[in-house]
C-alpha cells in the first residue's frame, strides 16, 4: 500500500500531536520533550490536510514537532523553550521564491535604482550624481528602467527611448549600464558602447538587437545578445579590481540579498542561475552559515562545459539543507514583452510583421536538456511568447520519450506567460510546470493588450486560473531584482490582478486565496523535490515558518498590501524580526507599529 506522500514516520508523528490535542499525554511518549521553540495564540495555516488550521505548534531539533490548540502545545513548554505569543497573527510555511536571481539581487541593493525616476531625464539625474562619487573610469551600473512606465517620453526619442546626448553629457569619462526592468535589454553610454566594440557598423547578433537613430548609429538601447559585449567590458572591469576588494564585494551582495529576502518572509530561494564558478563560491558560503535555504541553478554559458561537468554537481542538502544545487536553467529562448522581444507565433499588434526573437536557437535548448536528462537533473528553460512555450513543450516531448526518467524530474517552464489556449493542457498532461510570477501580470498589464490585442490577452496572457484548473502545478516568485521581492504585492496580484486606479487584468484568471498560498508554498516545494519536507507545517518536517501581521486567507482585498512580515523562521530559529514585533506580542502594536490598522 503506498501511503500517499507521507512517510510512516511523518503519520506517527501527526497521530501523536492530534493525541495530544485532545488531552495531556500518558504513557506514548513515555515523556513529552520540551520544544526549542513555541507558537502559541496564532492563526496557523498548516497547509497540512490532516490539520489544515491550528492555535499553535512546537518544534523541536529544527523541525516540527507538534501541531494543536493553545493547551495542547502548552505541554512541550520546558525552562529553556523560546515562546512567541502572536496575538492572532497569522502563520504560514515559509514562503520560496520560485525565481529569482539572488547576487543580481544584492547587486541592485548596491547599484542605481533606475526604476525609481518617473522619467528619463530622472535617471540621467541619478546617473550624474553617481559620476560625481566616482573615479575616471569607474563603471555607473544600475537596473530596473522601464519606459512604458515613464510619465513622459524622452525628447527627442526612437520608439520612446531616448537618444544618448543627455546621457553621455553627465558621464564623458564614465561607462554607464543601465538594465531595463525585463533584464532583457540594456542601456549604455558611448564610453561603455566604446569599450564593449560596438560601432554604427557592428551588425545585429544572433538573438539581439542594436536600436539605431535614423542615421544608423547605435543609440544605446541593446536588447537581449546584443548586450553581451557590454556585460563582457564590464566583466572584465570587475575582474580589473584588487582580488580583496572583488571578494568583498562579491560577498556583501550575497549578504545582502539574504538579509532583504528574509526580511519579506522568504525561508527559501530557488536561483537562475550561477555558472560552475560561482556554484563553487556559494557552496564555501554555505560552509559558514546561510539564513536561508538556496537551491541553485546551473547557468548555461557554454554546452562542452556542462557536457563535461554536470554530472558531477549532484550537490542536495549541503549545510544542514541549506545549499543545494537544483537543475539547469535559467536558459532563454525568447526574449521579454516590453522590448517587443518575446516569441510569438503571430506579429505584434503594435508592430507589424514583428514577432520577437528565439534568443538561444531550440537546436542548443535541446543539447541542455539532453545532458540534463542523461545526468538526471531538472530544467528550467525561460518562455514569455506563446510560440517560444509552444517549441518548449515540443521539445521536452521528444527529450521525454527519449529519456522516460525525466519525467519524474518536474522539468518546469519559467514565466509561461502567453499561451495558446491550445498549448495550455498540455502542460498538465507531460507533467511541466509553469514557474510563473503573479506580479508580472499586474506590471505588464497595462501594455499588453496594446502589444498583443484584446483576444489573445484574454484567452492566453497569464492564465493562472485555468492552468490550475487543467491540473498543472503553478508556482509563484517575483524574478527578483526584475520585480521586489516582497511577496505581498505579488500575492495580492495573484488574487485580485488589480492594477493602475480600480483596474483589473482579466479577473477570471486570478487565483483563490488559497491557491494563491499553495503556489508560495507547497507548490514550490515541489517543484524544487523539497515536498517530504517543506510546503506544509507537518510532524517531521523542516521548521520554516513566516509571522504575518493579518490574516492573508480571509483579511478584505483592499487591506492585504499593509500587511508586514513580523518574524521568518528557517529551521526553528528566528532568522528575522521586524522591529515593533515584541509590541505586537505585549498588545501594544499599534503604539510600535502605526502602519497597522487591522488584526485577523
């Protein structure tokens, strides 16, 4: 008989708590162990069918231990077991972004913030105060512009990007990068442009674009491959600096990143990517001691290398289960909807006989997951474009019935973000799932009916709902540094698809509350092979816990973006607290934290 996805272990343990639920224990356990850690007074969803709603648990060793009522969980409380009385605040598992890109993320926790300007001419203002602080040849790095955001286009402009006079007036002697919020196009200056070769002669690569003024001269704005030379000048700037000073840097990102994903309730991080090098580094990091648990993807940067090596990077659970490499990916076969750069199988409805790019040609997709299934490793391939997750889908079908084991090893789609309606079963029935980022509908929303027209929007763009509905599992993250990482904006997208003054994107697709829980949670669990021991708040498995401030399964929509995160917890230990969380716990919080209006 196979019991479910439960272990006999995990079913005891369970069976042993709702025993003690009832009444204090006798006789089995012979003796109750106090608990290193208690939660008491909460709203606790376990996400665990046996007990899906609980007042309070216990863990014990880093792992749960019990679930139960207030006076049930009183029993595990010895002289040394730390006790959080929440009050009513609400707990869930550990929230894992499904995808993300964490040094990218501590670098923009260091860098200019250009998403922050409403315009151009704000960036270039930021741009010039950055040059100031700098030395003569030191690079002016930034990321997160987005010109359908801006309140006004530049003047003058090419397609509403700005021409380079503005910005290589403010930095003559400094090489700027500036990438776009999609991560799929760049902006450089003529000093960057200089260093990287790019001249009004060099042609357009294979899976890019050079943006070029009426006179063919190269105004700055790179998309996808196009960008490469640029990445590679400031590669080699990077690999200029005293090693010391690199390896500084290089670990005060990580710190940070870590420091910001806790902060907003994130216990685990799935990575796209990292190349061998760099799994390397972080695999010495982990030795030290990480706040959270990293599942690391390989980087895709050239096919003999991962041919030679792959196999030998079966790296699971690493540092007490905090460092584990996961699979390949994030490799890209098109490019992003607001650089007109996504694959479609039919043109744009705002450009005409343009339908996007295949970034990495299929033929070279193929080879990738081909050692990745021959060495028993996960894919995660990028597809934004309905044609792009259209070739995917084929191609995962062929390697499928080449290699029958890999369909045991959840291969996943990332972003699957338009579909033909006739493409959609398909993910549920090869077992694919769609790595999704609720946030992104919400931000793209108001152009993509201008990109792709009213129909397909409607019957393909970010079609949460029905995906579930089909069977497919669905995940959600935040593609963080290309969206914040905080989870709150993406859950409350996820479940309204609320944007601009009252708007919503095609509301039939949003998700239940719950769905929208389990795609944080349980889904992502299990599309990282972690579910006998994340997703859900279960005797037996991993303690990783959040603390919200309400309620987000039944507070009203319009109150979920003021909820905060007021503890994370990884493995039974509290690795953040928000400042004026005590005051929550003595009933004062609205003294210590003002923002708050609402307890559920």
């Amino acid at each position: 008989m196979r019991l479910s996805r439960l272990s006999l272990p995990v079913l005891l343990l369970a069976a042993t708590a709702t025993f003690a639920a009832d009444a204090p224990i006798k006789g089995f356990p012979p003796t109750i162990p106090a608990a290193d850690l208690v939660l008491q007074h909460a709203s606790i969803a376990t996400l665990d069918p046996l007990q899906p709603h609980v007042q309070a648990l216990a863990v014990k060793d880093g792992k749960i231990a019990a679930l139960g009522s207030d006076e049930s969980i009183a029993h595990y409380i010895g002289p040394h077991t730390k006790v959080l009385d929440l009050h009513g605040a609400f707990v869930t598992p550990g929230f894992i972004e499904g995808h993300g890109h964490l040094m990218d993320t501590g670098d923009s926790l260091m860098e200019i913030n250009a998403g922050q300007p409403k315009d151009w001419n704000g960036v270039v203002a930021m741009v010039k105060a950055a040059v100031a602080k700098a030395k003569p040849g030191e690079w002016i790095v930034g990321q997160g512009w987005q010109q359908s955001k801006w309140t006004k286009a530049p003047q003058p402009n090419v397609d509403g990007l700005p021409l380079p006079a503005s910005l290589d007036a403010v930095s003559p002697n400094n090489p700027v990068l500036l990438s776009h919020a999609s991560g799929h196009a760049i902006y450089a200056n003529a000093a960057a442009l200089k260093l990287a070769g790019i001249t009004r002669d060099t042609p357009d690569p294979a899976g890019g674009s050079i943006v070029r003024d009426s006179k063919g001269d190269a105004i700055g704005m790179l998309r996808d491959t196009a960008g490469d030379p640029v990445y590679a000048a400031y590669s080699r700037y990077l690999d200029s600096l005293p090693p010391q000073e690199l390896a500084a840097r290089r670990e005060q990102s990580l710190k940070l990143a870590m420091q910001n994903e806790v902060s907003k309730g994130i216990t685990g991080f799935v990575d796209m990517g990292a190349n061998f090098k760099t799994v390397d580094w972080m695999k010495q990091q982990a030795s030290k001691g990480f706040p959270l648990r990293l599942y690391v993807n390989i980087d895709v940067t050239d096919v003999a290398s991962l041919d030679k090596h792959l196999a030998d990077y079966h790296i699971n659970g690493f540092a007490d289960d905090h460092f584990t490499v996961l699979g390949v990916g994030e490799d890209v076969s098109d490019g992003a909807l607001g650089t007109h750069s996504a694959w479609f199988l039919k043109p744009y409805s705002d450009a005409p006989g343009v339908t996007g790019k295949n970034v990495t040609s299929m033929s070279t997709l193929a080879q990738v997951a081909r050692i990745a299934a021959r060495d028993g490793f996960q894919v995660s391939i990028h597809a934004i474009g309905d044609r792009a997750n259209r070739e995917l889908l084929d191609m995962y079908q062929k390697i499928f019935d080449e290699y029958p084991a890999a369909h045991n090893l959840r291969w996943r789609i990332e972003h699957a973000q338009h579909l033909s309606p006739a493409d959609i079963p398909r993910f549920a029935q090869m077992g694919v799932i769609a790595s999704m980022q609720s946030i992104h509908a919400c931000s793209d929303a108001p152009m993509v009916v201008s990109r792709i027209g009213e129909q397909r929007a409607k019957e393909g763009a970010y079609m949460w709902h029905t995906l579930i509905d089909s069977g497919a599992i669905v995940l959600d993250g935040t593609d963080t540094p290309v969206e914040d990482t905080n989870p709150i904006p993406n859950f409350y997208c996820g479940v309204t698809r609320a944007y601009g003054h009252g708007k919503t994107f095609f509301p039939a697709q949003a998700k239940t509350r719950m769905q929208e829980l389990r795609s944080y949670t349980w889904n992502n669990a299990y599309a990282i092979h972690q579910d006998h021991q994340l997703g859900s708040l279960t005797p037996g498995k991993l303690a990783d816990m959040v603390v919200f401030s309400g309620n987000l399964l039944t507070m009203p929509a319009d109150q979920i973006l003021r909820t905060r995160v007021l503890y994370t917890v990884v493995g039974g230990k509290v690795v953040y607290q928000r400042k004026g969380a005590e005051a929550w716990r003595s009933g004062q919080l609205f003294k210590a934290m003002p923002e708050f209006n609402h307890v559920n």
